[in-house]
C-alpha cells in the first residue's frame, strides 16, 4: 500500500513537456518484447523505428504578429511574458491528440501561435485580452498542453493573429479553508503541484486523469475533467465550489456557497466551456482529508457484459470502489499477454478451469482508513461473489496502479513503429451501454477494415454512476504512410456516428475541442447552441477567445 | 418504524389548495392549549381570531383578455382548457407567501390571471407559448402554487394580459427505466401521486419538501427544491438526469446519458430558471429502490455552535443522517414548551444535571435495510458521542416526521390570531456559518423590536453539505395592523442585506421568484445577469415568460 499516485513520481516540476510527444522522454521504456509480440500477433512484423524529426527542422511560419499589437502586449507582461521564440511557438503549436503527434512528428507546426503571452496575475489576463480585443488577436488559454481534442490548436477564426495565453505562471495555491474543506487555486497551477501543496497540509484533490503529470486545475475544469479516481472523489464538476473567470466583457465570479437555489447554476456553465467564453483565473474546489492509506485489487469475471451488471449492481448500492476499471475480453487478452511469464500461463489456466475461459479483469482501487477499506470490500464481495467474480489477488491491481500513467508514452513508442494508437471515451444509461459498447466496436473495426488496416479495438468501463456508465476505447492499427490523418479522420467519424446512434454522449471527459464540435448540434440541439452562442456573445463579443473550439461554425458563417 | 412520508396521508389528489391558506383546511387543529403559552408568554393575551373573507367577497379586476386572444387559447385546448371562472382566478392569484395569504385573507385578488389555461400535453403548451407570444399575454407556469417568493404571482410585466398555464394535467409518468434507474414524468405530477407510482413498482424518489402534499414535479425542478432528505438523496438538481422545456423559441431538450463533457452543462442552466426561460414538460429523475425501513431519532447538543460543529464532522466523515435537523436553542425550547407534559419536564431536568441547560435539539432520519442503518447509526454515534451529544431516544424523533408537512397549517392558525410567522433560508460555507447565524438573526431582531413588535426567532440547520450547510429561520412577531406587508418587508429587506453581508445565499431552496430578485445582483454579479439575460432573450424573445420573476429589473428598463 502507498499513499496514492504521488509515488509514481509523476512530478516533473515546472519542464514543458516534450514538443513532439507525451512527457519527459526519458520516462520511455520502449515496446517490451511481450509487447512486440502482441504487436507482431496482430498486425505481422513491426517496421523500424522512424523517430520524430528534430526542433530545428520543423516548420512554423512567420508570425504574424503586428509591431503594435507585440508592444501592446509587451507593455502588460513585460518583455518575459511574451515570446515568439522558435521553440516556444512549437511547444503551444496544438496538443497531444493524435493527428497533433503525426503532425508535429513530421515536422508541422504551420498552425503554430504568432506568439506565447505568459500573465503573472489575473489583472495582467484581464489587460491582455483587451489587448487582443483592441488588436484583433485571437486568444488560446493554455494549460498543460494535453488535450487530446483540438481544444488549444491555434486557430485564428477571422483574426488576423493569435496568441496562446500560457497560464503557468498563475501558479499558487490562494488559500486552504480547513473547516471547509475547501482550497483555492490559480488556475495554471499543475495536478502534481497542487495535490503536493494540498498533501502538505493533510488534504487531498484525489483528481487523477490520465494527463495528470501535466494538466493543470484551470484545464481540468474548463474541460470538465473526470480523473480516474471520479467514482469516490467526483467529477472535477462537483469538486466546483466557486471559480473567476476573465472575460472580454469583464470578470465573471460564479458560485461561493455551499448550495443555492438562486436561479440557474451558472458555475455549471462555465465549467466546461473550454476557454471559449472565458479565462479560468481561480477557481475554489472541495478537498478532502487525504486518506490514511489504498489498496488495490483485482478480479476476473465471465464477460464483458456479466462484469458491467456486476458493476451496476455495485454502484447503486452505494458500495463502488472509489476506482472501478472492467476491462472487456480483449482488452483483458492484450494485458495479459504483454504481461506474459509463468505466473499469467497459471491464472489462465486457473481461471479457464473455474469456466473463465475469456475473462474480463476488474481493478478495483479503494482509499480511507484501513478499517474502513476493509467494510467497504467487505460489501463489495458480497455483490461481487455470486456474479462468479472471482479474486486475483492484489498484484494486478498493483501493477495497474503503478502504470496508471503510462499510457501516452507507449503511444510515442507505438508511433515510432508506424503503428495508429488512439483512444475515445463516451458514456450512456445502463440500459443502453450494451448497444453502444458493440455499436461503437463495431464501427471502428469495419472502418479500419474497409481501409485495408484492421485494427485491435480495447474497450474498457472506468467511471460509474447510479444511472450510467463510461466506456473507454483503445484501438491499434497499422498507420497508412502518407494517408495517417485521413485514416484517422474516417474512424473518428464513424464512431463518433455510432456513439450518437447509440444514445451515448460525444465525450464523457475528454472535452469537444475541435474533434467533437460537429456533434455538438446532436448531442444539445439547434437550441441549445443557440443559447450557447448567446452566452459566448455576451461574454466574447468579438469573439477572440479560442475560435472554432467547442461550438460548431454557424451553418452560414458570416465572416 | 414506517415506509417514509406516504404514512402521513398528506395526499390530496386533484383538489386544489384553500385559496386563502395552506393545504385542505379540514385538516387544521388550532393551536393547541400549550401552543398558545407559548405565545402568549412571548406577546401576550392573543387577539380574538379573524378568519379570511369568504370567497365571494375576494375582489379580482375584470380579466383584460380580449375576445380574440381567448378564442385563440380555446382553439388550442378546447372550452375546458381555458378558464376565467371567479374561484380559479382567484386560485391563480399568487403563491403561499406570507404578504399572498395576507392579501388573499382581507379579500385582495386583484392582481388575478386573466384567465387559467390548462394544457393536455407538450405539443399544447407548445401552441399556448405561441398564442401569447402572438396576442402579447403574459404566462406565468404553474405548478403546485406552493412558492413562498412571489414566483407565481400573476404579473403583466409590459403585456396586456396574463395567464396562469397550469400543468395539472400533464400527469403521467411516461416511462421508468428500472435498470438506469430513472424515471419521467410530465411535469404536473404532484410529488405525492408521483411518488406512489414510484413506490408501486418499488421505487422512490426521496423528495420531501415541507410543500410535499401540493408541489409538483415540474415546480421542485423549476425552482431547484432541496427537499428534507437532501442530505441522503441529493438535492433535485442532482437528481435531474434529462429535462424537456418548452419556450417560445421551441423545445429545448438537456441532458439524458449518465455523464458528459460534451462542454457547459444547459441541463444546470435550466433547473431553476423559474419558468423565466421556459416552461418545464417533461423530466427524467434519478430514483432508487424503496429502502425497506426508516428510523428517526433524536438527540441534545450543549449548544448550537458544538451542535454545527458536530454536523460538520458527521457530513464531512461521510457518516451523515439522510435526514438531519439541528434547532438552536430558542427552537429547541420553543418546541420542548409546546410538546409540554411531565416527560418533557424529566428531560429537561435530565439534561440540565448533564450540563445541557440550553440544550439544542437533534433529529436524525435514516433510511435503507435494518442493517445498514444501523452500521451507519453505530458510526454516527462515534462522531457525536464525544461532542457531549446525549441520545433522548426515538420519540421526539418519530413526532418530528409525523409533523413534518404541518408547517404551514400553523401559519394559517396563527395568522387567525394576528400572529405574523415567516421564514427564510440561507446556506454558507461551514466558516462561515456561525456569522451569518449572528447576522441574520440581529437583523431579524432589530427590525421587528425597531417597529415596536419584538419577534421571537427560532433556527435551525436542515441540509448538510461537506463544504457548508443551510440555516433555516422562522420568526414570529405581532402583526402590525392596516401595516402588515410593509412589517414584513421591512424584515425580508434587513434579513436580505445581513445574508449578502455576511457571504450567505439569498436562498437555498426556496428560489428568487420577486421576493429574492433585488439580490441576485449580488449573487451572481453583474455580468452574471447579463449571461442570465441573454440566455432568457434567446430563448424568449418577447419576454412573455414570468415577467418580474427571477431577474431584477434593467436598471434603465426600456419598456
């Protein structure tokens, strides 16, 4: 047992991450051979490795930047806290999606921002987006860079310029009420850092999306964050107790007590409005003791389907672990064989002798004082056992929670061997997760397949609610040399079709960015974007605050 | 031990309210024998009763709808569908506010709807939205009529005419999904017959506000209700999965999957908006299974600040009641002096050789199986048995929940008597509750001994959450004669100000309607009410929705 992901390490200060990857590139491990060979299973022989180009070759054009509007910005941060050197410009060139790596890999980072405004306060962001307002420039809050949706891709609408506002100096923890569990924070403040200053003084966030080496608090909750402990600890929407948000038309400060019936909850609509109607300056969230100790543990069940009403069965009972991951038979597969050895060849025959002859493995991750994980198990076995769940004992769920992390630097390691790796998430009530589970699987194997690339789809259950539940997909293929952003493009379309046909939302965490924007009408209606729009006109009249991200382009653009 | 508030009988299927007071009047006792020492120790010999005006003596002004724009309503529901009868207008006339029922009680309806329109479905309420917005007539929803803020007063704002659009008769639970655990219903379903299809098929909503009896379904969403249980159950905006609403720029759908980041939540932006933005026809509720039994109890604190202090530790320890209800200590002796009897004279002396000669009464109401309440009720009884709490077994327990709904009756006995009784509610952040206690209840004091009729004020704590909690105060006082609604604002005026002084909410479940609006500048800021306006002028442009309801006027209103 250890006292949460604070001991994996993940920690890497105040270092960008890496312009052409995931992190700290010294953190890679490379393709393990039983890795390879589930890759070479799959797909035959691996190509050799084509690595990223270097800095100095990658292209970003002039910026187009004016002399005035550069002094402008200038006289508000002074000469440190506006740079359009090369490197700067390529590390905001967009985030860390997947058509963002093939990109920037390749050597384009054409679409680079005219230049990195860096604000030490909230007052200095207030005067640089009337700068830009004055200026015509377009503006990108930029948190850790990590989005994987087009949300910080330097767009510059109808502007002549733009500008990604680099929040990191905004970076203090404002102040901790005890009694009320309640911590404020600027927005740029990183994950690590804030549940450092938190633990400091016995509290914690328990917020860990898988971004969390490098997501700060401003960009979890202007994307609606989940984390991967949201079953115990909640959304980064209901950790909200109060957040200030900078807007072209003033500061906007939303909510502060504990619970209203003042009116609409306009807290609920500026989280999530991912930097298009306003800049997270402060934001006050729900901490929580930090727990006395964790345990993790794993489980094997029959199905994909008889694990998901194990599941449901658990949630509405109220006895859910605080992380719940189920992973489906193929996903189950692939992590046993990368694990390989002589202790996996044993489970499988032990679980294939029990009836388990395509198990789906459970982690379960619990957090409090040991007395208290123990009930809480205690319950949980008892929901658990007569489904024919049957336990594995801890290492697995060890290893999981070792690894937690870890997923986008196998993804750099992937890439180098030209093989596709890319994820979605979506969710829906119970009654209708089954239909979108093989909706979705179904569209992403027949795309790949119609392409010539079949691909390895992974799917597994990681947040649940009383009503509903997530589904995570993972899928691999062989990329298509040459063709890898419009390969992608067609399985993103169709499952992002399949997820809407199955009554599931667009995206459960991951945010709209740019890559769900053209779902936005299905998944709020004609009127609900229109009222969207109405409040980004009131609170961006010109509308320079991240163009083109979260809302789709009007049908008849006027500009 | 019984299954919850069904037991009280307080179902009154299709009959309206009294149009002067609360509920069937049938079911009023009078003040009891030691009800009146209270009062009469407080303010002396009661006044001789005065009842209400008979119903024919109630004026109403002429309806101003013309001939035309009636025609038009007829046309869409049919004769039956359209009423402008003496008694439903004056049904229609307000809410159960306090200045309501002592207008309505001297014979004061003038301000009456025009007319009563009473719709058969959405695609009706669809048509009536367009009839007024065509013949320039002002809609006020109306659910149960249960407001104590004005949010259903029949205001013209800048219109000819006004209707009340009643929704009694969308009454249907149109679907429940037993397996998502989710149910829908139109939005007229009074929450005591909901509650009985619920409970028929084995399920609950757990929603009980004092107006249980009366309120509808659509009402507690528009207006954000908390309800008793809300520490267990969760407030009913956290019980919204999916919401229907009909608006003049058509039909707004938010919400139904489980849980999205698909960008701001309207779902949020909606619950609340007091029929100002639109009117509510449909909405699916999380519910839950009928837990098998529930038990209250009671217990006495030394103080009302140990008592908070207490609450904090149970809510935040996550131990909390489902039900919980701590009174200060004027309300504690306040009910212990009407409970009278030698048993409550052998506890008060057995509390007072324990130190607790102020004691502050406790009610604790747990639902679920025998099992789990009393796990929970054994780790409960650890958080409060060092904070000097001592256990005074189940009776004032189960009178409390027997009582629970009888609020309101009082009032009309006490308005009889020339007694003024009033509430108000507020929520803080648990630091800063004990402040806002002191100020609210000053400014209630002074006021009152400043216009020669010193109040009694009683207090207590009702929702629990981890960040902070609500105050609930009542206060009595003599009416002033030929003076009783300007008394009253002066109250609502001084209470007003001292909660926006010391960081409370203007409400925390009884919503703004006109009574709370000149505040909602101070709760949301003034481009808070700007993105509140657009949002409304998007949705309804004319303006027809409850005028004067929710959003104070424009400073320089243009109409």
């Amino acid at each position: 047992m250890s006292r949460g992901p604070a001991s994996t390490a993940e920690d890497p200060g105040r270092s960008p991450m890496v312009w052409h990857g995931w992190g700290d590139p010294t953190r890679r491990t490379g393709l393990s051979p039983a890795a390879r060979a589930v890759l070479t299973d799959a797909f035959g022989p691996l190509d050799a490795p084509v690595v990223p180009v270097t800095l100095e070759q990658v292209r970003v054009g002039p910026s187009r930047l004016a002399p005035a509007a550069l002094a402008a910005l200038v006289a508000v941060t002074g000469p440190d806290g506006v740079r359009d050197d090369h490197r700067t410009r390529v590390e905001h060139a967009g985030g860390r999606s997947y058509p963002d790596l093939v990109r920037r890999r390749q050597g384009d980072a054409v679409a680079a921002p005219d230049a990195v405004v860096l604000p030490r306060s909230r007052a200095e962001v207030a005067a640089l987006l009337a700068v830009c307002g004055k200026h015509r420039i377009a503006v990108v809050p930029f948190g850790g860079g990590t989005s994987v949706v087009g949300g910080v891709e330097p767009e510059r609408g109808r502007f002549d310029a733009v500008v990604a506002l680099d929040l990191r100096r905004l970076d203090r923890l404002v102040s901790l009420d005890a009694t009320s569990q309640v911590a404020t924070f600027e927005a740029g403040v990183r994950a690590p850092a804030a549940e450092a200053a938190l633990r400091a003084q016995g509290f914690t966030l328990g917020h860990y999306p898988q971004s969390y080496g490098y997501a700060t608090i401003g960009g979890m909750v202007a994307t609606r964050s989940a984390g991967q402990a949201s079953t115990g600890y909640g959304r980064i929407d209901e950790l909200v107790v109060a957040a200030r948000w900078a807007t072209p038309a003033g500061d906007l400060v939303t909510g502060g007590v504990a619970r209203s019936a003042a009116g609409p909850d306009l807290r609920a609509l500026m989280v999530g409005s991912e930097g298009a109607f306003g800049v997270l300056t402060e934001v006050a969230l729900r901490v929580r003791p930090l727990p006395e100790t964790e345990h993790h543990e794993a489980w094997a069940l029959p199905s994909f389907a008889s694990g998901a009403a194990a599941l449901r069965a658990l949630v509405q009972a109220g006895v859910a672990a605080d992380i719940t991951r189920l992973s489906d038979e193929d996903e189950t597969a692939t992590t046993l064989a990368q694990a390989g050895g002589w202790k996996v060849a044993a489970l499988r025959r032990y679980l294939d002798a029990r009836g388990l002859d395509r198990p789906c493995l459970l982690i379960l991750g619990w957090e409090g004082s040991s007395a208290t994980i123990a009930r809480r198990r205690s319950r949980a076995t008892e929901v658990l056992r007569p489904r024919r769940a049957i336990r594995i004992g801890p290492s697995a769920g060890t290893a999981w929670a070792r690894h937690r992390f870890d997923g986008p630097y196998l993804r750099d390691d992937l890439l180098d061997h030209g093989i596709m790796v890319e994820t979605l998430e979506t969710a829906a009530t119970w009654s209708q997760l089954g239909a979108l589970y093989l909706g979705v699987r179904r569209a992403i194997t027949r795309t790949l397949e119609g392409l010539g690339t079949p691909p390895l789809v992974l799917c597994h259950v990681s947040h649940l609610y009383p009503t509903g539940a997530s589904l995570y997909f993972t899928w691999l293929a062989r990329q298509q040399p040459g063709a890898e952003v419009a390969q992608w493009q067609a399985v993103k379309r169709a499952a992002g079709d399949a997820i809407v046909a199955n009554h599931g939302t667009i995206t459960h965490h991951h945010a709209v960015g740019l890559d769900h924007r053209a779902w936005m009408e299905h998944e709020v209606g004609d009127l609900g974007l229109e009222v969207l729009r109405a409040v980004k006109e009131r609170l961006d009249p010109e509308g320079i605050l991240n163009p083109g991200k979260l809302l789709p382009d009007l049908p008849a653009n006027p500009t």
